[in-house]
C-alpha cells in the first residue's frame, strides 16, 4: 500500500508526487531549454573565443589535491555560470576542464541548482 502524503508547500491540498511536492510546485529540471546552442548564446562568437581559450590551456584546469588535473581539455566551462552573472566571454570565467570533469562539475552545479536563473 502507498502512503499519499500532502505537498509541503503551505497552503497547497494537493497530494505528493515525488519529492514531497505535488505536480505544481514540484521542482524544474536542471536544464530545461529545447532553445538550440547558439540560441542560448553559443553562437560564432562563442566557439571562436572557446576554440582560443583551448588552444592556449589545453589540459584540464580542474584543481586536485596533487595540483591541476593535466588531462588534455576537451572543453571549455564557465567558472561563475552565466544565470549567476558570470561573463560569457571572459577568459578570466573560462576553464579548460576534461571529459571527467566536465561531467562532474555539471553534477555540482545540477545539484546547487547555479543553472537556474530563478535561484539568484
């Protein structure tokens, strides 16, 4: 038998789907824009300033307990993301970071929520 519990947002009658909140107030994905790269300002300019930034760092950035990781990049990251003000095209907001931890540092943002422009 499953147990229905109530949104734990004040106010709200509705019942739990997941994650304690019903499906008006549940949480939006991490990344929810269909909208296609350059759209979401990764045009030419973008790739132009990416391709430089990668041509002069070309190994991982990412600082381990050892020094940095010296994996060769495989792309290029924004330190301070965009929805957070982070400047888009400054070399001083880019790392080179590998395949590995590109996907990690995804994961922390995901989970900090620093994608979502709401959460300022």
């Amino acid at each position: 038998m499953v147990i229905q519990r109530r949104c734990v947002i004040p106010g709200c009658t509705s019942y739990a789907i997941r994650d304690s909140r019903c499906r008006k107030h549940g949480r939006k994905a991490w990344r929810t824009s269909t909208a296609s790269p350059t759209k979401r300002g990764y045009g030419a300019d973008w790739r132009k300033a990416r391709d430089a930034y990668i041509a002069d760092h070309p190994t991982c950035e990412w600082a381990t307990p050892h020094g940095p990781c010296k994996a060769p990049g495989t792309s290029v990251d924004h330190v301070v993301p965009l929805a957070h003000g982070g400047a888009r095209l400054s070399t001083s907001n880019m790392q080179t970071l590998c395949t590995h931890h590109k996907k990690v540092k995804d994961a922390m943002d995901s989970r900090a929520g620093l994608n979502r422009k709401e959460q300022t």
